[in-house]
C-alpha cells in the first residue's frame, strides 16, 4: 500500500522539525549529544584530566589546580568553584584554567551558578573570545555579553544562587595565506533565549593577560592558532557544571541553530 504524497510531504516536514528542535535543545539540563565531549562532569579526576591553568603572563597559580570540587547549591551532584586563592581581588589571568585539547569550531554548553552579588567569571572561547558572566551588570560590559562589543542581554538571568546555561555555536576566525578573511563568529542561547545571533567578534579584549593574541595589536592581531575553552577566576564563588563541546566544521559563515 502506497502512502500519499501529501502524507509523505507531511511526514517529511514532521521527522525534519523534530530533527531541528533536538539539535537545538538549550537551556539548564542538556545533555552531551552523540559525539560531544564532556569537558567537566563534575569530578575532580575530570577536572584534573581535561583542564590546566592558562600559562599566560600573570599566572600565579600552580598545579594541581586549586579550584574546588563543592557540593552542588541545587542538591544535584557536585560542581566547581572558580574561587581561586591566586585570582583574589579580580585578577583574571593569574588563576584561570583552560581544556588541554583545543578547538575551531564547536558547539558548547556550560551551566554556571553565581553565589554572591557581583560575582564575576567569565567563559573564553578559543581562549580569546569572553562571553561574560558577572551579576548586576546589563552593560557592554555585563551578563551574556560577546564583551565590550553589545549590551548585555541579562533579562533571562535568574539571578543569584540558580543555575543559568549558555549554549554556544562558534566559528573560528577564516585566514587566507595568513591574513584574516573573516572575523570569528558565534550565535548564543541564554537559559533556552537567544540572545546573539550570527555575531562577528571583532577583537580580544583585556590585554595580554587576557587571553590568546589579547596582546597583538591591542587585541585586533587575531592569528590562525586554535584555542581552548578557558573558565575565569576572580576570586568570586562562580560555580561551573555540566559543561560539553562538540567539535563541528562550519564552511559557510552561519553560526544559527
């Protein structure tokens, strides 16, 4: 018995819907699809096996990394704070921890938890990019921010003590005989919203102790190196979970999912 093309155009558009809602599940919760690497499962042999501190020009910090396996606030598992001793008093760079493997494009999720007012971390793509976590701030600077470059999105924020994700389609930098072509890209889900589409990422910044190339040119001599995720200590209690990448190759300049 034939089914009618009308059925099968239906059925086609059904399976093809639900195919583009799983791809893009956001939001605090979601699991590391097939393929995907679980950087962080809230283990210390998993903190100890993926991550390191960033050798950058104002590392303080030494191994074995010094961030803390706590209890999970929500009562689900275990997490890790990134209230380094080094970093105390904001001084990012001196204690930050980055995944020894390196990345072009990706997929990432990350859950974080901010315990004080103020609090401040900050998640680097390819160890260059911030997108900034930091409570009561709706600036350039702020909460969800691709930093100093947009506004904050911070309205999906659920404040203090609650868990918030970031879901993350990123592509690298495209270089041509090693000048750059095409600026990095990155479209970012704020807790299931949202919040930066298509985004073309113009410049590190912090300065050297920032990240890689924040010292070329005053942070525009981006270079054709990869980079890993790196997590920023402050001092602050940020607690960080959950936390999954999938390597993707992205030829056409569309980060949209």
């Amino acid at each position: 018995m034939s089914i009618p093309a009308f059925l099968q155009t239906a059925c086609l558009g059904l399976f093809a819907s639900l195919s583009l809602s799983l791809s893009a599940q956001t939001g605090v919760g979601t699991p590391a699809p097939k393929g995907a690497t679980v950087l962080f499962d809230g283990s210390r042999a998993s903190l100890d096996k993926k991550w390191t501190y960033w050798n950058g020009p104002r590392l303080a910090a030494t191994l074995p990394i010094k961030w803390k396996i706590v209890d999970d606030p929500a009562g689900a598992g275990t997490a890790v704070s990134s209230n380094d001793p080094a970093g105390a008093g904001g001084k990012y760079g001196s204690a930050d921890i980055v995944t020894k493997q390196s990345f072009r494009d990706f997929r990432l999720h990350i859950e974080f938890l901010i315990a004080n007012k103020g609090g401040n971390s900050g998640v680097y793509l390819q160890n260059r990019y911030e997108i900034q976590v930091l409570d009561g701030d709706s600036t350039a600077h702020g909460m969800a921010a691709v930093i100093n470059e947009a506004a904050a999105p911070y309205h999906p924020y659920r404040g203090l003590g609650q868990w918030n994700a970031y879901d993350i389609v990123f592509r690298a930098a495209r270089f041509e005989q090693g000048r750059l072509r095409e600026k990095a890209l990155v479209t970012v889900y704020f807790n299931g919203v949202k919040v930066h589409r298509n985004r073309s990422i113009e410049q590190v910044w912090g300065g050297p102790n920032s990240g890689i190339d924040g010292g070329n040119d005053g942070g525009k001599g981006i270079t054709d190196v990869p980079g890993g995720l790196k997590l920023q200590a402050e001092g602050h209690e940020v607690l960080y979970r959950n936390i999954w990448i999938k390597k993707l190759k992205l030829k056409k300049a569309d980060t949209d999912f």
